[in-house]
C-alpha cells in the first residue's frame, strides 16, 4: 500500500514538473496555452484511473467474477496505454487521445464496481 502511494505521489509531482516547465516555456513563446491546458486535463484524467485501480478495496477484487476481472484488466491496459500517450503527447489532440484512453479506462472501472455490487467510481468520471 505503501508503495501505491508513493507512486502516485511521484506521478503527480512528474506531472506538476512538466507543468511548471511547459509555463516556462510559454512565457518566453514555446508552447500554446491550449496545449498546456490538455496536458493538465489529461494528466488529471490518468491520475483518476490509476487512484482507481489503486483502492484498498482491492481485497474485494480478488474474488471478482470474470466480468468484473476483464473490466479490471481493460482498465489497467487503459491507464498503461493513457500513461505512454501522455508521456509523448506534445500537442493537444494527443493529449485528448490520453484523456480519451483514461476516460474509457474509468468506464470500464465502472463496469467491474457494477459487476460487484460497488459504489460509483471517484467522484463525477464524465466531467
């Protein structure tokens, strides 16, 4: 559990270094404000998905049904490739691909909560 933490906390301050270098950027006329606006919202997005897969209720995923298991699989493959999309994204269409990815990834959480009797997914997932 520890060691989840700990990766989100990396991520996210991964996440808020390529921010703060794109403003950087931007000040002396590098990249495009929209641009760094999709990174930020597809950054979150993927954030999201990897919090959800990441629950401590994942003792209760163990005994999932074979819906709930592909769902969880689909989702983890989402957040794998959201991650490597995001780390090549340099424009905004490929950051709405990431979010996109993410997005879907979050639906397929969903899905597996569905499939065991669980709660909605983080707060709002089609905001």
């Amino acid at each position: 559990m520890g060691y989840i933490v700990l990766a989100l906390l990396l991520i996210a301050g991964a996440a808020s270094a390529v921010v703060l270098l794109r403003r950087a950027q931007g000040a002396r006329g590098g990249s495009d404000l929209s641009d760094l606006d999709a990174e930020v919202e597809a950054s979150g997005w993927v954030l999201r998905l990897g919090a959800s897969l990441s629950v401590p209720e994942a003792r209760i995923w163990a005994g999932a049904d074979e819906t709930a298991t592909r769902a969880l699989t689909a989702a983890a493959e989402c957040h794998r490739a959201a991650g490597t999309q995001l780390s090549a994204a340099h424009t905004a269409d490929e950051y709405a691909q990431a979010t996109r990815l993410a997005r879907e990834g979050l639906a397929h959480i969903a899905t597996a909560r569905a499939a065991l009797g669980s709660g909605p997914v983080l707060a709002d997932s089609a905001a």
